[in-house]
C-alpha cells in the first residue's frame, strides 16, 4: 500500500479524519535493531492524548502511540462483498431482528430496546442502529433503566466491518467502561447453490410448528420457557426441521430453523448429536430448509455464527457463505452506564 509522496513516507492523517477509514504504519520496537513495520486497517475511532485508536473489521480497536506513526492516509470504505447478494450491514441486521424478534420490544429512536427473559443476547439487547433520538449519556440511562427494571443487565449489539456499521459507538462505550462480551459474525450466500446441494433429505421432516423432542436436541435452553418457544417461533415465516434419532431415541439427531422474510431466508439453530457428526446431516437440513424457502420466494441466505465455533465455519464455508461483517454485545458496567 502505497504511503508515500515523492518516495518519502508521510503521515496525511489528522484528529479530524475520526469517523473515516484509514491505513496506518507504525514501526514495533523501534529501539530494537529488528524493528518491523506493521500496517493497521480500519476505522479511526479516536485520537486524544497523541493515541490513535483503530477499529480492524473484526472489532479490534488497536491503540497506535503517535510517536510510532510512520505512515497513514484515508482509504475508501470497505469494498462490497463480490460474492453473495448486495445488502447493507443495517439491512442485514434488520432482517435478522424481525428473524429473532423479541418478546418485548420499545424503540428509542432508531434504536430498538428487546427483552425476552434472558433468552439469547440477541433477544435481551439493543439493536442499535441509527440515531437514538437522544443524546448518547442520555441514551444510555434510558437503556440501562429500561432493562434494570425487567431485572436484567444492559446489552448493546453492534456491528463492525461494513460501511454502515458503529465502531464509532463502539468506541464511546469503550471509554465509558462498556464491555465487549460475545462476538458473531453474519454470513451471506446466494440461496440456489444451498439447495443445489447433493445431500440425502428424505429423513427430514419439516414442520410449523415446534415440539418437545426439537426442543431436547436444541442446546441453547436446558428448560424450555415461555420466552424460547415465543422467540423461536416467531418471525414472518418460520420452519422448524429435524431428522429422527435411532430406534427408541425420542431425541432428535439433528434439527434447523429456516424463517423467510422476503428475499432473505435466515438459517439458525442447526445441530447435530455428538454420535451422529460428520454424516452429512447438517448439509441434509440446510438443503431441505433451503428449497423450501427458494418455495417461498427467498432468494439470499443469511446466517450468524460466534466467532470461535470453528466447526460451523467449516461446515458453513462449504455451503458458500461468506462473511459480511461482524456484530459484538457491548455489557454496560455496574452502575452507572457512564
């Protein structure tokens, strides 16, 4: 990457560039005779105090002293994706709420505040997209208050990685001793070549309706509540999938969830028994929940995955999804949120 005027290196960035994309070069260990140089990425969330912050794509906020700064500029955002379908972070985010939505929900402006019994942090968190329509300090008391008095700890869910996505907001929490707990990321395919897999989906049921033997396979909930079966099953069209288990066993060998939300089929809750792995029944559920909803009219796939399951990349990588970008569940503190 070319940092440089007339062959020398130059620093073209300033306090004014936060908010923008950047690459910088600082040098490591400049005492040291091996110095290196290191090149950073991302959006410059900060400068104060002659510290840099940058935030990579995966939500990594690297902090740069100015004095190690060799090099740095501003660079176009991130490039759309060249394989799957066109969206937006925000769109993709969106989509996935309506796709998981909520028990109880309130908007705060643009953001949207959700509650569901403490049931996945996707369905107890904010969706915090756009402009609260309030100040941020603001903001955050009512969000802090609106879950202190459903007795439950205050989430932000923000995304990084894409043009529209909130490492600036990401950054205010961080300097107000918001914690980042859990990160996942959103993964898009087209959804012909999902359903265009050889993969045996006679055993797969498919179903409207979930059912207790679903449910024992499902590992996210050891007592289904309420609040699970109301999550799960909501959404503007949700398929429930499961192969049976062996002879006698009442449990599952493996299940899937599929809703349709106009051109955006979103895929969840796919597992398989420990014993029954590497068989191809996952492929088999996500080909027959796919069909179904090429049936229905969808077109894109869309699904979320936390970044350290090491298996579900594999398994979703071979079915073509690719990253988008990422989102992270930001924990207000004890007390006060600023």
């Amino acid at each position: 990457m070319d940092f440089t005027t007339g062959g020398r290196l130059e620093v073209r960035i300033t306090p004014a560039d936060v908010g923008k994309r950047v690459s910088v070069r600082l040098l490591t260990g400049a005492a040291d005779p091996h110095a290196t140089f290191t090149d950073v990425v991302g959006v410059l969330t900060s400068w104060t105090h002659d510290v840099l912050c940058v935030t990579r794509r995966s939500g990594e906020a690297v902090r740069i002293a100015r004095s190690s700064l060799v090099a740095g500029k501003v660079v176009p955002a991130a490039p759309a994706r060249r394989r799957g379908p066109a969206a937006s972070a925000r769109e993709l985010d969106r989509v996935a709420a309506r796709g998981w939505p909520a028990v109880e929900s309130e908007a705060l402006g643009d953001w949207l505040l959700r509650a569901s019994g403490g049931f996945t942090r996707r369905a107890n968190s904010v969706l915090a997209t756009g402009d609260p329509g309030l100040p941020l300090d603001a903001a955050l008391d009512r969000v802090t208050a609106w879950y202190g008095e459903r007795g439950r700890p205050a989430y932000l869910q923000l995304s990084t990685g894409a043009e529209d996505t909130q490492e600036l907001l990401a950054a205010e929490l961080d300097a107000r001793g918001w914690t980042r707990e859990v990160s996942a990321q959103v993964r898009i395919a087209g959804l012909a070549p999902v359903a265009d897999q050889d993969a045996d989906i006679s055993a797969v049921t498919l179903s409207r309706h979930i059912d207790d033997a679903w449910l024992a396979r499902y590992q996210r909930s050891a007592a289904p509540s309420p609040e699970v079966r109301a999550v799960l099953s909501g959404g503007p069209s949700v398929w429930f999938a499961t192969i049976g288990g062996a002879a006698g066993d009442e449990i599952p060998a493996a299940i899937g969830r599929l809703v349709v939300d106009g051109r955006w089929a979103g895929f969840a809750a796919v597992e398989v028994a420990p014993e029954r792995r590497r068989q191809g029944l996952a492929q088999a559920v996500m080909t027959a929940l796919a069909r179904k909803a090429l049936e229905e009219g969808a077109s894109a796939a869309y699904l979320q995955v936390e970044t350290d399951n090491e298996g579900a990349h594999a398994l979703y990588e071979g079915l073509g999804f690719t990253v988008h970008h990422t989102y992270h569940h930001w924990r207000a503190p004890h007390g006060d949120a600023h």
